[in-house]
C-alpha cells in the first residue's frame, strides 16, 4: 500500500467520512457531586461535595469504568470538512458492595440521631451529540457536543439502620473533541474526551425527614470502535484507508447480541424458601452484548479481549433448580445494563508436526493453519468451560440448550466468579488423536458464588485454587467423527463439610449454616465423562455423566452431586433448513444423602435451598428447542423445559418453562 493511498486534494471528499456508523467504547470516568440537604425535622441544612472516581478491582471488576454503544451519522461536506450527529448509551460497572459505580458519598450528622450518609452511583447514562471535524489524511479531527443525561440512585441512611433508595433523571450538556481513524476495512477507532455538567436534580427522603438536592460534573475518556456502513446512497464507492501495519490477518474483531425471555406458569408449591422459585407465574429476561477483539502478537500467539455489557435477571435471582434453565443468566442481576471485562488472555500456538489443518475465523478465533500435533497454552482471564468439557451439540447457551447442566456436566464445579470467568492458565497438547489438557484457575472468594457477601469475588491472593485435567481422544464410528472426554478437578479451599453444618445446627436449634464451618482448607474432587458422536450430516447425539464429593459442599458452579445427561440435534437440511437447528435433551441431577440432610435442616446451596427437604427425589429435567435462522448472523429459538422435582424436592413443581431468543453474531 502506497502513500498516495492517504493523500486527498483539498476539493476531494475524505473517503469512507459519509453515512451511518455503529460501535462500541470503553472508558474511564471521574469528577465531582455537589449537594445540599434542606433543613427538617432531623437536622439542620447541610452541604458538601464527593469525588466520583472510584478503583479499578481486577478481581471483581468495580471502580468507575464504563462501556458503552454508540451510532451516528457522517456527512462529508466537502473541503476536509465532516459534520455529523451521534447518539450513545452508557453501562457503568456492575456496582461495588456499597452499591456505587460512578459515584460516592458523604456523611452527615443529623439531630439527636446520629449520622445520614447520602450517596450516589449512575445506573446508566448517554447523550445526543454534533459533530464537526477535519480530515487529514483519512484521519478525523472533531469536536462535539450537545445534550446529555443520567439516571442515578441516591440513597440516604442512617446510623440507626434506616435506608432509603430514590432514583433520579438528571439533565445536562457535554462538550468534547477527538480523533477517529482508519484500522480495518470498514472499522475505525477512535480516542476521544468529554466534559459533561448535570443539572441540580432533588429526592425527598420521608423516612428521613430530608430533602437532599444534588448536581455533578463528569469527566470521561473513551477508546472506541465503529463500524463503518459507509455512503448507503450509493453515489460513493470510496473507502477508508487502514494504515499499512493493521491489516484483517494480524487483528480481529467480532461481535454479537443475545436476548432471552424466559416464563413459567403457575406450579404446585407446598412450601419455599430463599433460594426458591415462587409458584407463582413469573417472567424475566437478560440480553447481553459484546465485543471479541483479537491481534496477533507474534508467531503463534494472539491476545484477546472480550468487553460486554450485561441486563436482566433469571428466576428467583437465578435460584431455585440445581439444573437452572437460563445459562444466559448469571448469578449476579442487575435491572439496568451494566459493563464487563469477561475475558482478557493471550493464546500461543506451537505446531509439533503432523498434517496441517486450516482454522476458519471464528469468535475468539484467528483463521489459518496448524499442524495436527501442537502445543496451545492459554493464559489470563477465561472461562475454564472454554476449554474444557466442551461438545459440539451441547456448549453454547446462545445458540444450542439453554439449561446450566445440558450445556456442561452439572458436576463439574469449575472455578469462576459470580458470571462464569476466573484467572488461570491452562495447557492443551495435541498428538494423533489425542489430547491432554491441564490447568490451574483461582476460586471465588468463598464458596455459593451470588449467595456470599462478596458476590462471587475471585480470590485476589491467589491461595484458593482449583486444578483441572482432561484426556480427549477422537475416532470414528461408522465412518462419522466423534469424541469421548474424560474430565476431573479438584478445589482446595475453605470449604465446609455438610456433617459439620449439621451437627453445628443441631447442638444450637438454629438452620444449617455452612458458612459457619468453613474453617480448614478442604479438597472436592469431581470427574465426569463426555461423550459426543456424529450420526450423519444432519444428526448428532452427545451423553455426559459426572460425579463430585458429596461430603463438602460445592464451589462456584451448582448443586449437582452426580448427574446423568443426553440428548440429539438434528440439522433441518432434511427438510430445505439448513442453517435450523433442532435439539432434544434430558437430566438426571441428585446430590448425597448427607447434602439432602443439610438442605432438610435449612442449609443453602448456590442455587437451591426450600428452608427444608422432606422428601428428597432426583431433579430431572426435559428440554427441547428449535432454532430458526433468519439470515447467516441471526437466530431465533424457541425452547421449552420441564423441571420435575425442582431442587431435588417433590413437595414442589413440576415447573414448565418457555423461552424465546434471539441472537445474532458477526
């Protein structure tokens, strides 16, 4: 690629600066909140100020970053000149164990009462911009501004134990200037300030007595990423210049948005407790979207980097089944969007010999060769169901079951935080038809993942680990390709013992308390067995069995003592679908006899717990779904499960589920 390739005349239009646009930013946000609350009952008027930046904790993910999308419009007037408009939404961080993502609070004294403290935290945010900018050399130059606004909570308690939540519009303008520039074809990225002022908003305490009125400055600095759709009128067939050393073999980005809506009716319920379903009918949803950005750092390696925002809730906060039916949702929801980092590693091939075999672009994925004997050593933050117990008709709740143990062996309680990601490393040596996969990962900070007050933290010392190993080998039956996988780990942390919760509940008349008895560090092992087999072109069945210590209870995935699991997908190219696909699975879950006397005696699980468990029975499970492709890059899928004996409990259920989702990637 030449230089001519950059240079424009002063009468040319800047190539590729005209039409629609979408993307995706990143950022960082600080400034400042200034408040005044109104004399009452409770005490006299009182002012101060807050700062809003908050740390970034790389082991739960709070501070006050953000992710954000975006879309606008480009028009290109001519003489290097672009004006445009744009529009963006913004998800803060999940919020930090006080409850603030971008915010913070202070404190005041109240009248005979003690102490108030007023805080805030912004729920999400956005704003409607202009644009204007000079091009240089396919580089954009601009400045914007225009109108903004955030939707905040505000909180105000006391020391007496009062505590009172209002939520908050507030109104403003932002100004700002940046610079865009060419990576990939159709792809730019862009660096680019903002100044924003919120208007004086005001929320009435009336537990309190106070009315507290608050405003805020905010700074922010985005790293951004659109796609550009270009000039849709046709009359310009001009394109962006990427600089010569970013080119479509050395880096990647990929993308993709999926939305489930999940209801279940009415059901049979003698009882319930706090990690029930209620058996009443009830509807939730979650919808997440994110970003696969990859680049080549040197032969053989690559460094990945998956941001996504996240929205929405399963059942009971994603309680009540051990086999739960949406492993679209995670243990922690949030009713507003909020940002995640899921992944960051760094990938390193080196081929050993052997045929070569072409890779196709994928997700998380380079195309290219290698050879059929290597070594892949993976390295960061990943999830271990990444690399381990995969299965090609069972693994992706976006596109294939939906239920936490159709898509993985329910005993395998791999390390994770509260959203299925940890910290680790993890080795893969590939010879002939085989594979040996080894890894190291950290565990959450205390076992139940959501149910513990750290909400599923990972362990920033690195001293709870859990230890993974897995032989592959792959064959042929009948001529079709298949796999047979065997999978063990074991966790070594402070993780406690049913019989000690028991006999602890029973010597003080109070419910089991498990986290009561987590004292000594403790090994669970659990192994489980994969099993996948193509029957023709269009059919494949797969089968999983596992097995974990049913003496201690599990970590950070369910509460699945020994699981039974199978099922087919068909392909509908029998009749003129070939992208629909079918898919049709059972479960038999069920736990130890010692975990059922724990549950009996009020014990809390990660997922389940009634308050008690008279009558135990295995948890079974029945799902069915149909995906309906509507072009290459979207589905949508209908889904039905049937939960019998929901939380190993016959007192309650069966309980029917329908789903709907739609996904869509590129």
């Amino acid at each position: 690629m030449s230089g001519q390739a950059y240079a424009q005349s002063a009468d040319t239009k800047s190539p590729g600066w005209n039409g629609f646009y979408a993307g995706a930013y990143i950022g960082q946000a600080w400034g400042k909140t200034d408040w005044n609350a109104s004399a009452g009952a409770s005490g006299p008027a009182e002012s101060g100020s807050f700062g809003l930046y908050n740390a970034f904790d790389a082991f739960n993910e709070t501070g006050s970053w953000f992710e954000g999308l975006e879309i606008g419009f480009n028009h290109n007037l001519g003489n290097q000149m672009v004006v445009g408009i744009e529009a963006d939404m913004t998800a803060p961080a999940f919020p930090n164990v006080n409850g603030i993502s971008i915010g913070g609070s202070s404190t005041f004294p109240l009248s005979g009462a003690g102490n108030a403290t007023y805080s805030e935290s912004t729920l999400w945010a956005g704003s409607l911009r202009g644009r204007i900018g000079y091009t240089l050399s396919d580089w954009l130059f601009y400045g914007t501004g225009g109108f903004a606004w955030t939707y905040n909570q505000t909180t105000l308690a006391t020391d007496s134990g009062t505590n009172e939540r209002h939520t908050v519009w507030r109104p403003g303008w932002t100004v700002g200037g940046g610079v865009e520039v060419p990576l990939l074809p159709s792809w730019t990225g862009k660096i680019e300030y903002l100044y924003t002022s919120f208007d004086k908003s005001d929320a009435t305490f009336s537990s309190i007595g106070q009315r507290v009125e608050a405003s805020s400055a905010v700074q922010q600095v985005r790293v951004g990423l659109n796609y550009q759709f270009g000039d849709l009128s046709g009359t310009s067939d001009k394109k962006l210049q990427p600089p010569p050393l970013l080119d479509s073999d050395n880096f990647s980005i990929h993308g993709q948005t999926t939305y489930v809506e999940q209801f279940h009716p009415g059901f049979h319920s003698a009882f319930s407790g706090p990690n029930s379903i209620l058996g009443v009918a009830d509807a939730e949803e979650t919808w997440d979207a994110g970003f696969f950005i990859g680049a080549r750092l040197w032969k053989g390696a690559e460094l990945w980097f998956d941001p996504e925002i996240n929205q929405g809730f399963g059942f009971a906060n994603t309680h009540g089944a051990a086999g739960f039916s949406s492993a679209e949702a995670f243990k922690q929801g949030h009713a507003e969007p909020y940002a995640r980092i899921q992944r960051l590693f760094v990938r390193q091939n080196i081929d050993l010999g052997g045929e070569s075999e072409k890779v196709d672009a994928d997700i998380n994925q380079f195309a290219g060769t290698h050879t059929a004997n290597r070594l892949v050593l993976t390295f960061g933050k990943f999830s271990i169901a990444d690399i381990f117990d995969t299965n090609s008709y069972a693994n992706n709740p976006k596109s294939d079951f939906l239920n936490w143990s159709v898509v993985n062996a329910g005993t395998f309680d791999y390390a994770s935080d509260g959203w299925g990601f940890t910290y680790g490393a993890a080795a893969e040596w590939y010879w002939d038809r085989w594979t040996l996969r080894g890894g190291i990962f950290d565990l959450s900070v205390t076992p139940a993942g959501g149910n513990s007050p750290f909400g599923g933290d990972l362990d920033p010392n690195f001293s709870q680990l859990q230890y993974v190993a897995e032989l592959e080998e792959r064959h042929k039956l009948w001529g079709q390709p298949g796999k047979l996988k065997v999978t063990a780990f074991l966790s070594n942390g402070k993780a406690g013992r049913f019989a000690d919760a028991i006999a602890l509940s029973e010597a003080t008349g109070q419910p089991a308390d498990i986290g009561a008895v987590r004292h000594d560090f403790t090994n669970r092992p659990g192994v489980s067995v994969n099993f996948e087999q193509q029957i023709s072109d269009t059919v494949g069945m797969f089968a999983r069995a596992g097995w974990a210590d049913g003496n201690i209870e599990p970590w950070d995935f369910t509460d699945i003592d020994t699981t039974f699991s199978g099922g087919v997908q068909v392909v509908g190219k029998a009749w003129g679908r070939p992208n629909d696909t079918f898919g049709l699975a059972g479960v038999i879950n069920d736990i130890s006899g010692i975990h059922q006397e724990f549950l009996n005696d009020g014990g809390l699980g990660i997922l389940v717990g009634d308050g008690q468990l008279p009558h135990p029975s295995w948890e079974k499970i029945l799902e069915t779904y149909y995906s309906y492709a509507v072009c290459t890059s979207t589905k949508l899928s209908a889904d039905y499960q049937f939960i019998a004996d929901p939380a190993y409990n016959s007192d309650r259920g069966p309980i029917s589920v329908f789903s709907g989702r739609v996904h869509t990637q590129f």
